[in-house]
C-alpha cells in the first residue's frame, strides 16, 4: 500500500508564508500567526530554506541570523535554530507547519548530495515538532535556466515582460506562462535529469521520517508526474496557479483524482492568490475553497499576495502592488475559517459521491451525498439557479446561515 492510501493527517486550511522564515516577517511574523490561528486556520507553509524567486546571497533571502546556505554548500547552523524556535512558536498556536526544504532549480545550485544532507539537518531539526514536509516547491521550475538567479537576483530583473513597466501584472503573468511554454520542449533531457535527482532525495526522506511527505509542482503537472517514486508522497499534489482560465480545474482535478482512485487525498498547493495581478478577491477565494473542498479536496491552502512574498509593493511587486499590511486586513481569512469549520465540523468529507453539473461551461451546482440521503449542495452563482432543494442556508460571502435565499451571491444548503 503507498504512502497516499494510507495518509492519515486531519484535513487543514493553510497560509502561505514562503518569505515567513527571512527577516522581511520578523516584524509581523507574531501578529499574523496569532490573527491566522484565530480566524480558524490550522496550517501554515513556508520554506524552510532559500524562498523562491530569489538567488541565494540575496538579501531578501536571509533571516536574521542570515541565509540557510551559501553558494559554497556551507549549512548556517544558526539559521536552523531560529527555524526551529519559530515552528515551536506555531505549534503553541495550534498551528501545524509544511515546511518546504527548497525551490525546484536549487538542487541545481546544491548538487543532489548537498541537498540530501540539506534535508537531513532539516528533519533532525524539526521531526519533533508537529510538522509536515513538502520537498520542495516547483520541482520542474527554470529547467536549462537554474543559474540565472545567481548569486544575488530576482526575478523582477530576469522576466523580459518586466522591462515594459506600463504592462499590467495580468500580461505580465500571461508573458511569463508563454515564455516557459516555448521552451519547455527544448529542455526534456534536462528535466528527466532533475526528476531523478529529486526522486533521490525524496527516497532519502521517506527513510528519515513517518511525517506527511507532499511535493509542490508546475501548473499542469501531478505529483505523480514529477518523481519516479510517488509512492513515497502522502498526497496527490496540484498547482493550478492564478490564471482565470484554470476556474474549472478547481473542482475537476479533485473529481477526477478522487474518482481514479477514492482512497487517495488531493490537495491543490497553490489556487489562485488574493489580490496576485491585482486580481481574485473574496469572490473568487470563496469559490475556490468550496469548488475545491466539494470536489474532493482532501485540505485547502491559501494563498495573498503581500503575505507570500511579505511584500511592501515594490520586491517582487510584478505579481501585484499589495502589500503586507493590505493583505493582513482583508477578510477573506475570516470567512475561510468558517467555511472550514462548517465543512470539517459536519462531516461533509463523508458524504462520498459527489455530482457536479454546469451550463454553457461554467459550474451552476456540486453536491456531495452520504448513505444515509444527507446531502451538501454548493451554488456558485444563486440567480443561475430555479430549483434549490429543502434545507438549512449558509452564505459563505457573509459567514452566516440565513433564513432566507439570496437573489445572488454563493450559497450553501445542507439537507437532512
């Protein structure tokens, strides 16, 4: 049996803090774990290690005590430490961490050996501590391009789309996804290359821990297409990134991971970021979450621009000009933790068949049913919809249950 039939970790509702252990969090790290475990989230992801999109002798990518390592493959024992006492710090919040070893063109940098001993003081650090592990974020990522971050870059200066300021994030965003598109084909040899050496690594980590092991890919990749060896992974693992045009794959992938297989768990890494091109707000996080959750999601991860990068409108700003002070304030959070509440709490992970219907391509209906004719119904869209079954009317925009049905907005009705 793999380790993803056997997974039995509770179902989460996670942040995304990939900046969370550098010294661009340390003002806000304490605040913002004590507002997150308030609002009702249980998770937190971060690297433990170099974040993304930044060279590793960068500034932005050190902590206080420094960055995890250098160039010359020398581990800051010191940095390790501080990593520990902030997961400890969590952990008393009721806080769980996923904790990302590295970013996927980083073994590059390391060497597969290094980043095997990378991981091992990881998991002598922190295996105590109530943690999970991703091995790494965006496996397939700068395939045939890894140095071009080095020593000291971001990519706000690599992306060709980014020296043409008047561009909106959205084309920016759109440049980015063509670029990598066009070269893929080019660079098959070398992603078999970096497949085999995270399938090495991976191999190395299962022996070294009974924690849930999870792996971060590419939009339009599966975990199970990334490694050679996915029986070592806890979960099946998407990224369906911040594009518009990926809304439909917020239920489907789920629905069909859970149908090809039903004792397997499904997590999507990384859904569309609020506020990311300046875009996706409450609406869509909504949306996301119980299109997700009701197509068979196994546990959501959350995603605001200004918290993943602690941005302050300028680093990293091609993505968006929200800041981490903005993306602290919005409300989104709240009514994500009672909608988990509400779905965890009731059981609906149960109710095992799930049907999903639409018109003209967008969804108008998803339902999940238990044995017993107890049914859970979401409705994207109230003024798409003549029929609503009989029951209790929860409104997930305002976190509340209602007496009555909306004209328009999302809804949810549990019938009994």
């Amino acid at each position: 049996m793999s380790r993803v039939e056997k997974s039995n970790f509770d179902s989460f509702l996670c942040d995304t803090w990939w900046y969370g252990l550098t010294h661009r969090f340390d003002e806000k790290f304490e605040a913002l774990a004590k507002l997150r475990a308030r609002q009702g989230f249980t998770t937190v992801q971060m690297v433990v290690g170099v974040p993304p999109e930044v060279g590793p002798e960068n500034p932005n990518a050190s902590s206080g005590v420094g960055p995890a390592w250098n160039l010359k493959g020398e581990f800051n024992k010191e940095y390790l430490e501080c990593a520990r006492e902030k997961v400890k710090y969590l952990n008393s919040l009721g806080l769980s961490v996923i904790v990302y070893g590295a970013w996927g063109q980083q073994i590059e940098w390391l060497g597969e050996k290094r980043m095997r001993d990378w991981w091992r003081e990881i998991i002598k650090t922190l295996d105590n501590l109530d943690v999970m592990y991703c091995l790494t974020g965006e496996s397939d990522i700068w395939i045939g391009e890894e140095r071009r971050l080095l020593p000291d870059k971001t990519t706000s200066e690599l992306n060709i789309v980014n020296s043409l300021p008047f561009l909106h994030p959205r084309l920016v965003y759109i440049g980015r996804r063509l670029i990598n598109l066009v070269t893929a084909p080019f660079n098959e040899g070398e992603k078999i290359e970096r497949r085999k050496k995270w399938s090495g690594v991976l191999s190395l980590v299962s022996s070294l821990t009974d924690k849930p092991i999870f792996i971060h890919v590419l939009p339009n990749q599966t975990s199970r297409q990334v490694v050679n060896n996915p029986q070592f992974l806890d979960a099946i693992t998407v990224q369906t990134g911040h594009d518009i045009d990926t809304r439909r794959l917020l239920w489907e992938l789920p629905l069909d991971s859970i149908k090809a297989n039903p004792d397997s768990c499904f997590i999507n890494l990384e859904p569309w970021y609020e506020g990311i091109t300046d875009r996706f707000g409450v609406e869509d996080q909504l949306f996301a979450y119980w299109a997700s959750m009701m197509g068979g999601a196994h546990s959501y991860c959350y995603g605001a621009h200004g918290i993943w990068n602690a941005g302050d409108g300028i680093f990293l700003a091609q993505w968006g000009g929200q800041t981490m002070e903005q993306a602290m304030k919005l409300k989104t959070p709240y009514l994500l933790g009672i909608s988990h509440r509400l779905f965890v709490n009731s059981g609906f992970a149960n109710y095992r068949t799930v049907r999903a219907e639409e018109k003209d391509g967008e969804l108008t209906n998803i339902t999940r049913l238990d044995n017993k004719g107890n049914s859970v119904s979401y409705f994207p869209e109230a003024d798409m919809v003549r029929n609503f079954p009989e029951g209790e009317i929860f409104l997930p925009l305002h976190g509340e249950f209602s007496k009555g049905l909306p004209k328009r907005g999302q809804v949810v009705i549990i019938s009994k």
